[in-house]
C-alpha cells in the first residue's frame, strides 16, 4: 500500500470521527449512569431495537462474563426495551428517533460513545443476539483475557461469528424470555467458510455457514460476512470503520495467523435464527434500514416462508469452545 492509500485512510479514519460528533445530537440520554465507571471496568456496548425478549439473558450472560457496565442505543423500540434497560442499575441508555440507516447501521452512535466512555477501558461492542465465546470462558472470567491482552500488547481480539440454529422449523417453538436461547438453537456449520483478506485494512473476511447454505446460495459472495472484532483495548484515535467487521487505524485488523504461530481468537454465538424472526424480518422489510436495501432480510423473507430447516445432517451440536477450538473455529494461541 502506498502513501496516497495510507491518506486516503486517514481521512477516512477522520471522516469517522467527525460523522459521530455530529450524530452525537440523535442521542438523548435516558438513564445516564457513566460516573459509575471505574477507570480499569469492561465495558459493554449495544445498538438494540425491540428486543425486550432477549435483554434479560443478555445481561445475565455478560455480568456472569465480568462485564461491569453496559451502554445502549435504543432506537425507537415500543415493546418495553427502553423501560427495562433504564431501571438495571449497571446500564445507561440513550434513546433516539433517527435513521439507523444514515448513521451507517448505528456505527456513528457506537463510535460517540465509544470514544466519549471507553477510552481506556477493554469494550465489548455486540448486537442483543451475539454471544460472545473465549478459550477458557468456562473457568475465566473475561478480565482474565484481557490482563492477558494487556500484558503481551494486543489491542483487540477477533470472533467469528457463528450462526447457531435449532433442528425443526425456525418458529416452530416460541423463545421464552430468560431462556438460554442455545437451549434451542444448539446446532451450528463445522465447515463450509470461505476466507479472503481484505489487502487495504488488513481484515480477513469470512462468509458461509447456513445462511450461504440456505439464504445465499445462488450467490454466495453476497452473503453476510462473519469476521468480527468485536473486543478492543479502546483509545481515542479508534473508529469502527463498518460495522464491527473492521477498524482504523487498520493494524487493529491484524488479528489472523502470524508466521510466528496462530493467534488468540474467540467466536460470537449468534442467536438469530430463534423465533419470533418471521416478525422480526417483516418489521426489518418495513423499515428498509439495513444494509444493501435490507438484502439479507429479503433473503430471509422468500425462504422463511417455506417454514425451512437449517438443520442437515453435516451439522454440529455445540458443546463448549473446546469443541470450537477442535474445529479450527477459534484458537487460544499460546494463551495457557
């Protein structure tokens, strides 16, 4: 890469910035909890809307991590969200009207508040639906990771995200709320990735799984792609470029396999594919406020329908991330 492409990064790395100090005014602070922070707190932050369902296994699956506060966007939910994240006494929420589409799919309000509360501190920046899985995440707590982060200078930690799914139709059994969702939707693709890297920042890009299998195989480059970063050291020059695919400065990418051996690496376990989604993916088709003209939901739309089963016979039961690791799914490096 030469010096023209080196600026031409930087001044999108800049543009970044600026665009979250002018989205910064969508914002409306509903339960502001911040000056609980302490400097050295792991930090977790979410853009949700209408996910009233899942929220109370969410928090109860990061406070058990070791995660000690968390920050929401809520935009424009109307099915109790917002009221019951700001009476948790570990979240501060801001609530806001605006387009999720024109603050680049919530990434403008993630960097704002990113860059005003977690500088410093190890953030954590997931969807309601992902859960996020280390080496030795059964035994560890997450600041075990990260002090081992820390002590060997690595800034941020990949997760592939991993589509989980249940045996039968999606919708066949309702989600009930507080339920681990895994309970359900335990099943996942061992295989069947596609793996490129992305020559200008660095990213490795991943796509595949069951939603290539079932929603995008006609055209399976266009699918929605897996790699993710979504545990990062932050400071206050860092942006998410799109989405939490990829950061500037771009050395924050370089989070694959080095010469030197493979490096620590983690998955996120996503929980999308759990009813109620036919709803979910109707209310996304009337708002058109996702990615390429809400592609992947049309996707979903025209196979949902038939009521399909994710489950085949190459697929594999979760167990642990042990298993992942056995996989080639995850790695825990030299983490001992």
């Amino acid at each position: 890469m030469g010096l023209r492409d080196l600026i031409r990064l930087r001044r999108k790395r800049r543009l970044r910035q600026l665009r979250a100090f002018l989205k910064r005014r969508e914002l409306k602070a509903l339960s502001d909890r911040t000056a609980q922070i302490r400097p050295d707190d792991i930090l977790v932050f979410v853009t949700a809307r209408n996910e009233r369902v899942r929220l109370p296994y969410f928090l109860r699956y990061y406070r058990d991590m070791g995660v000690n506060h968390f920050l929401f966007v809520d935009n424009g939910s109307d099915d109790g969200s917002t009221e019951y994240l700001a009476r948790q006494e570990d979240c501060s929420v801001w609530h806001t009207e605006a387009s999720y589409k024109a603050s680049q799919f919530g990434i403008d309000w993630m960097n704002w508040l990113l860059r005003k509360y977690g500088t410093g501190h190890w953030t954590l920046t997931v969807d309601p639906d992902e859960f996020f899985v280390y080496p030795f995440c059964d035994t560890r707590p997450i600041r075990a990771l990260t002090d081992w982060l820390d002590t060997y200078g690595l800034r941020s930690f990949p997760a592939m995200l991993l589509d989980m799914y249940p045996k039968g139709p999606i919708d066949a059994k309702p989600y009930i709320e507080g339920q681990n969702p895994f309970d359900q939707a335990c099943w996942f693709d061992a295989g069947n990735y596609m793996i490129s890297q992305n020559p200008d920042y660095r990213n490795l890009w991943i796509q595949g799984g069951p939603r290539v299998r079932m929603f995008f195989a006609e055209d399976p480059y266009r699918s929605p792609s897996l790699n993710k970063i979504p545990l990062v050291k932050w400071a206050r020059g860092h942006v998410y470029a799109s989405s939490t695919h990829m950061l500037l400065p771009r050395g924050l990418n370089q989070v694959y396999d080095t010469i030197g051996g493979e490096m620590v690496s983690g998955c996120l376990l996503h929980a999308k594919f759990l009813s109620p989604l036919t709803a979910k993916v109707a209310e996304e088709l009337r708002r058109e406020q996702h990615y390429a003209g809400s592609r992947e939901y049309h996707a979903y739309a025209q196979t949902i329908a038939q009521q399909p089963d994710l489950w085949c016979k190459w697929s594999e039961k979760y167990i642990n991330w042990r298993q992942l690791e056995i996989l080639g799914l995850m790695s825990k490096g030299n983490w001992a």
